[in-house]
C-alpha cells in the first residue's frame, strides 16, 4: 500500500472514531466543579471540627 493511501485511511479512520467518541465524553467541567465543591466542603468541615475540638482544650487549661 502506497504511504500516501496508507495515511488517508489512517485519517479518515480516526476522524471517525473521534466523531464516535464525542457521545462517550462526559461533561468535565460540571464534574470538576462538583469535585472541587466538595473538597471545599471537606475542607470547612475539618476546619470547623479542629476549633469546635481545640476550644475545650484551651478552656480547661487555667493557669496557676
């Protein structure tokens, strides 16, 4: 098969399994706007549990 023939083919070949994909992608940016919500919401919750946990500790400490 001639290099130019060859390449074609290759071409349209991928052409079309590139259309073919596009139905299989799934929206990236809604999901990595839901994954980045929800490291920010893990990331409050262990903020808000490390002072709602070092509040007593300060509290019960009194100087002599």
């Amino acid at each position: 098969m001639h290099a130019d023939v060859h390449h074609l083919l290759h071409t349209i070949a991928a052409a079309e399994l590139h259309s073919r994909a596009g139905e299989f992608r799934l929206p990236r940016a809604g999901l990595r706007t839901r994954i980045g919500w929800t490291l920010v919401e893990v990331g409050l919750r262990l903020t808000a549990q490390g002072r709602d946990a070092a509040a007593p500790r300060a509290a019960a400490f009194r100087p002599a």
